[in-house]
C-alpha cells in the first residue's frame, strides 16, 4: 500500500499548517502582545471618558373603568345621546403608553419645565454637588441661553433624545413600568414625576371639561323631552357624570396611581466598563493573531 496517498499528505500538510501558525504566532509574540496592549489601553481611556448613566423606574396602575356604559340602557334612544362622549373601546394601558410617548405631550412638559438643555446640553453629572454641569460651548446655564455660534438643538432632535432615554413596559400583571435613563440621577426621578404628574393633570383637566359639557348636554335634553322613561334614563347618565366630574376635581392620581414611587438611583446602570475592557482586549488578540496568520497565508501563495 502507497503510504504517500494524497489524503496522507493532505493530513500532514495541515499538521504541519497548524504547527507553522503556533510557531509563527509564538515568532510574532511581541507584534501580538503590543496590539492586544494597544487595544486594552485604548479602550480604558475611552471607557473612563464615557459618563454613568443612571436610570430611575417606576410601578404604575392605570385605572382602566369597567362600568358599563350607561347609553346601553337607552335602546333605541341611544343615537339621540350619541355627543356624550362614552367610549369605553380603548384601554387606559395603551392610552398612557401612547400619551407618555407622544410628541405634544412632550413638548408640552418641555416647554413648562425647560427640558431641553438637560436632555441636549449635559456634560457630566457633579457627584459632590448633585448638579448637572452642562456643555459650556453649546449652553450657558447662568444666562439661560444658547451659544449663538451654535445652532441650538430641534424641539424634533430633543423629542429623540427623550424616546431614546424613556421607556414604558406592560407587565403580565397588567401594572406598567416606566423608567427614564440620564447622566443625573435627579433629573432620572425628576422627569419621571413629571410625566406621571402631567398626565393625571391633564387627563383630569380633559375629562372635566367634557364632562361639563356632557352634563350641560343632558340638562338640555331632559327640557326637550316628554317621555318619563327617557327622562328617567337621562338622570341615570347624569348621575354617573357627575360622580366622574367629583373624581376628576379631587382626585390628585386621576388616570395612574403610584405603586413604587420613582427614586434616585444610588448605582449607575451603565456603561459596564469591565466588560468592555475585556472584550476590546479579546478583540485586539484575535486580530492580531488573525493578520499573522493571513500574512503567513499571503506569503505562502506569492512563495
């Protein structure tokens, strides 16, 4: 039997391949260990530039009203209310989710709170003094102002940078959670206040308006009818509004209720610095060991 097949010589052409890139690794080690070295230290000083990132949450319950609605009982009287606004098809879940993430909405608290330099102009978070210290070439925090040789941020580009930063999560339990990332702590729990604050606000200013509304509708139909048994129905609905009208006048959580209030984290969330030290380091190994091998390889061809 030819023991010089060309299977055997296959098998040891790559033994001898595989021993040729230990070596020629080994014969490299110094290009090896500086481009590992060079990657590791590079991405520890890029690592220590990069600013923690706090985030803040929060357990929400949105009262979502299962009471039936009370034009049902109308029957063939219902179209006549059609104005008074019922309309119990949409979840309060998805209504919260939509309204927190809405563009109005967040111009709306942008404008009365002066959002956008803390969302666009942050440069780092001072621990000592627990304020926010802001990018001196693009804002002047004393002046309130923007550098004029800068063209300040869009209310749009600040509307992404707030998505980017917010995020509202249904739980299997049908409780919401809602949280908020940030340089400063503070203002993590600070927008996160704000959001819930506004949206109870608003929400209970709308209904109350439309309810008034709805009861000013109905007192004038009770005059235009003659049937009891309308009259009747009327003052049912009525009743109802004005319950709903008592509940937004007092009611400070109107829409969602606070189970775990938002709160100022002590820990950062990010960047996990360890880590993405290790993994630019393994990186720069196997690069480097990658170009000795290919660069074995192109010898080889041209040889």
């Amino acid at each position: 039997m030819d023991n010089n097949s060309p299977s055997n010589n296959s098998i040891q052409d790559n033994e001898l391949d595989i021993v040729e890139v230990i070596l020629e690794t080994w014969k490299n080690k110094t290009l090896i260990i500086f481009a590992t070295s060079f990657f590791a230290i590079t991405s520890i000083f890029y690592t220590l530039n990069l600013n923690d990132v706090f985030k803040s949450s929060s357990l929400l319950k949105v009262y979502d009203s299962e009471t039936p609605n009370p034009l049902q009982s109308l029957g063939a009287f219902n179209s006549a209310f059609i104005d008074v606004g019922f309309d119990s098809s949409i979840s309060q879940n998805d209504l919260v989710i939509e309204l927190i993430k809405s563009r109005d909405f967040f111009y709306f608290i942008m404008d009365k709170y002066n959002l956008m330099p803390d969302l666009m102009a942050v440069k780092e978070f001072d621990r000592e003094t627990n304020n926010i210290i802001y990018d001196e070439s693009l804002y002047d925090r004393e002046k309130d102002i923007w550098i004029q040789d800068v063209e300040p941020p869009t209310k749009q580009e600040t509307y992404e940078a707030y998505l980017s930063s917010i995020a509202i999560f249904r739980l299997e339990n049908g409780f919401l959670e809602l949280s908020f990332m940030h340089e400063s702590p503070i203002f993590a729990k600070n927008i996160l206040d704000i959001v819930i604050d506004e949206i109870n606000s608003l929400e209970s200013k709308k209904d109350r308006e439309e309810t008034l509304k709805a009861i000013e509708y109905l007192n004038n139909q009770v005059l235009l009818t003659s049937v009891e048994a309308v009259k009747q129905t009327i003052y049912i609905i009525l009743e109802s509004q004005m319950e709903k009208l008592m509940t937004a006048n007092i009611k400070s959580d109107y829409l969602i209720e606070v189970i775990d209030a938002p709160y100022i984290p002590e820990k950062k969330f990010k960047p996990s610095r360890a880590l993405m030290v290790i993994l630019a380091t393994f990186f720069g190994l196997i690069l480097s060991i990658a170009i000795v091998f290919f660069s074995k390889v192109g010898i080889r061809k041209i040889s």
